[in-house]
C-alpha cells in the first residue's frame, strides 16, 4: 500500500472511534426517561413506517455514494499503456 493510503485509513479509523465511543458517552450519560419513546417519537416512527419512499431513496443514495468511493480509491487503467502496433506483420492483400 502506498503510505498516503495507509494515512487516509490510520484517520478514518479514529475518526470511526472517536465516533462509537462518543456515541456511547452520550446514551450512557442520557437519563433514562429520555430514553423511552415519547409520543411524538412514536408518531414519527408511524409517519416514516408509512412513507418508505423517503428510505428507499435515502438507501439508493448511500449505496450509490459507496460505489462511487470505491471507484475512487481504485487505481484507473492509467498505469497500462495501451497495445503497440506489430511494425513487422503486413495485411495480405486481396486480389
């Protein structure tokens, strides 16, 4: 791997981290009646159950943002060059 790659997933690595473990601190400092569903918590879950068009397209959205970065981190076909010519081979000529 080349060292800028290497860098990229050192940082996103802790970047992941620091996510989970904030994320963590965070519920386990929320009280525990914040943590039950609240009418208005329920009535969104309804609405959003209801209308999957919104999740359909949110989903579609990140998996094509996914494919879309893992074109970008794969190497292009720069690296080949294209196919030389044979110089010696002539074309039989038809009579």
């Amino acid at each position: 791997m080349k060292r800028e790659y290497v860098v990229w997933l050192i940082i996103v690595l802790v970047l992941v981290a620091a996510g989970v473990l904030l994320g963590r601190w965070l519920v386990a400092e929320a009280p525990a009646e914040e943590l039950d569903l609240q009418p208005k918590d329920a009535a969104f879950r309804e609405w959003f159950w209801e209308r999957r068009t919104l999740d359909l397209v949110t989903q579609v959205a990140l998996i094509f943002a996914g494919a879309l970065g893992i074109a970008a981190i794969l190497p292009g076909n720069q690296d080949i060059p294209p196919p030389q010519p044979d110089l010696h081979s002539h074309p039989k000529e038809s009579p």
